[in-house]
C-alpha cells in the first residue's frame, strides 16, 4: 500500500468505501477481490476521479439504487424521516413544496453512504411530488448520468450553498453531513423573514453549536448560531443499519420567524472564510 497521509474524514470515507466493496462482494458476484483492491487504491490516491468508463455499468448502478430505494423505504428511519418532515410542514401552515435542493451528497457511483442518502431524498421527492435539483462539486461525469437516470436536474454553478428561495416558494434543502460554512452560507441568503420559506435537512443545529468552540462557530457558523433560538430543530430515529449514514441529521424549519425581533436581521455581512477546508469547496472561478 503507499505511504498516504489521511485526514479524519478521509479515513472514514475509506472505511465506508470499503463497506461498500465488501457489500459488493457478498451481492455481486462478478467483482472479484484484485479489482476492488485496485478500485480502492485509485479512490484513495485519487479521490475526484470517476472509476473508468470499462468498470462502471450504469444499469447495474442504477439497480442498485433502485434496490436501495425498496430497502430503505420499508425501514424505521425512513419512517421516522417522513414524520418529522410532515411534524415540519405542518409546523409552517403546510405549504407545497416547489422543489429540492440536494447539496453535497457525493460519490453516488461509488460511495455506499451517498447512494442511501441519495434513495432517501428520492423517495422523499415522489412522496411529495417534487422535482430535485442537486450540486457536489465532487460529481464525476458517472455520478451525473446516475442522477439524470433518476430524472434530478444538474445544477452546474458552485454557488457556496448561497440558493436564495424566491416568489414565497417552499424549498427542501437536503445537505446530508455538509459542512458548517454550506448552512452558515444557505442561511445568510435567506437572512430574514425569507427563513419562513426553507426547510432545511442538515447536521443538527443544535448540535453543530455545542459541538465546536465559540472561535470555530464565529468563523464558520455565524448565522447557525445567531438563528438558534428561532428554530425548530425535529430529530429523526437513527435506527439504520449503518449509523454513521444518518448520524446528527435533523429537519429544521422557521416556524415563527415574523416574531423575531427585526435587529436579528440587522448584522447581515457576508460571510467570508480564509481557512481552506476540504469539506466545503469553494468557487473559484
Ligand atoms: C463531509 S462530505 C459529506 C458527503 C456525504 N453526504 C456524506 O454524508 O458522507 C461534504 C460534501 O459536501 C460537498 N461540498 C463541498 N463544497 C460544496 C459546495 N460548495 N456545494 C455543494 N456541495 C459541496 C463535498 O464535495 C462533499 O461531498
């Protein structure tokens, strides 16, 4: 093996990717041990390329997802997603969903946590009769064909997380596991009563603000922090046979956000993030 230097999150993308070879070897048995060596080596070395037009199959993928979509629909997560999303929308008067917005879901080709993550927000979308829209700079050209397999439109602009809703349309942000600086940004486009238009499913709020120093959430989540109090964050069960799929995951919405005092709006700058961080990528156009 070479000699490679991993940060945290890399090690656990490995692990779930060599999950995700184990799985295929115990279903699918045309690959063989040598080629998801090799396979691993490559995405560890090279983590933003695609696997290479002769290994991937596109309808063998998208069975696969179709698979996952069966089995995750019929579990206790999926349910307890579901809930706590009505819980949410019933909370704001229940409005019509316009559509989803999916950020940072990664690899789908590749990665056995995108691929659930991806059949929750799908099935979500046919629940709801809404059409989704996603962006991850890491999407390789398979990753896309995937996706527009499953009829989700591909956003090309790396807008930071910055997708202001507009016309007093509802909008279902879904940024499974992205990073602080993605929601911190989504909720300063939204700064103000704006709020009232987004459903945001993301890493915990609360979470986020008790698990980082004062310093780290000045810099990087600002707004999380400021729109706490006037959130209402709706846990899911995490009863998934792969926790760390869903882990720290809730719904969160802006109920009462004509309530908030006006000076709330007041302190509204742009975020600005000088620390590179492998987590949120920026445009750099
Ligand atoms: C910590 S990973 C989470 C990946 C996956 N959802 C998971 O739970 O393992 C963060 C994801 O956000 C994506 N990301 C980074 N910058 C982004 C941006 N500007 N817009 C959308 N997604 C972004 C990364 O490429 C990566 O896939």
């Amino acid at each position: 093996m070479p000699n490679v230097k991993c940060s945290t999150g890399q090690l656990i993308h490995g692990f779930e990717k060599l999950a995700f070879a184990l799985k295929e070897v115990t279903t699918d048995s045309f690959y063989w041990n040598e080629r998801i060596e090799l396979r691993l080596k490559n995405q560890i070395e090279n983590p933003n390329t695609s696997l290479p037009e002769t290994q991937f199959d596109l309808g063998a993928t998208t069975t696969r997802i179709a698979d996952a979509k069966i089995e995750i629909t019929s579990t206790d997560l999926y349910a307890s997603v579901v809930a706590s999303l009505k819980e949410g929308i019933s909370g704001l008067g229940n409005p019509v969903i316009s559509q989803i917005i999916c950020l940072g879901l990664g690899k789908i080709g590749e990665c056995l946590t995108a691929r659930y993550q991806f059949v929750v927000i799908l099935s979500l979308s046919e629940l709801f009769n809404t059409k989704i829209l996603a962006y991850d700079p890491v999407f390789t050209e398979n990753d896309k064909k995937i996706l527009s397999t499953f009829n989700v439109t591909l956003l090309t602009d790396n807008l930071e997380g910055k997708y202001r809703v507009k016309n007093k349309e509802t909008v279902l942000f879904y940024m499974p596991h992205c990073s602080k600086q993605l929601t911190n940004n989504l909720l300063w486009t939204n700064w103000g009563l704006d709020l009232n238009y987004c459903i945001i499913i993301a890493n915990s709020f609360r979470k986020i603000i008790d698990s980082n120093s004062s310093k780290e959430i000045e810099v990087k989540a600002g707004y999380v922090s400021k729109i706490l109090p006037y959130v209402l964050e709706i846990a899911i069960i995490n009863s998934f046979k792969y926790y760390e799929i869903f882990n720290d995951i809730a719904i969160h919405v802006f109920p009462n956000i004509n309530m908030v005092c006006q000076d709330l709006w007041k302190e509204c700058l742009e975020p600005k993030y000088s620390e590179i961080d492998l987590e949120f990528i920026t445009d750099s156009k």
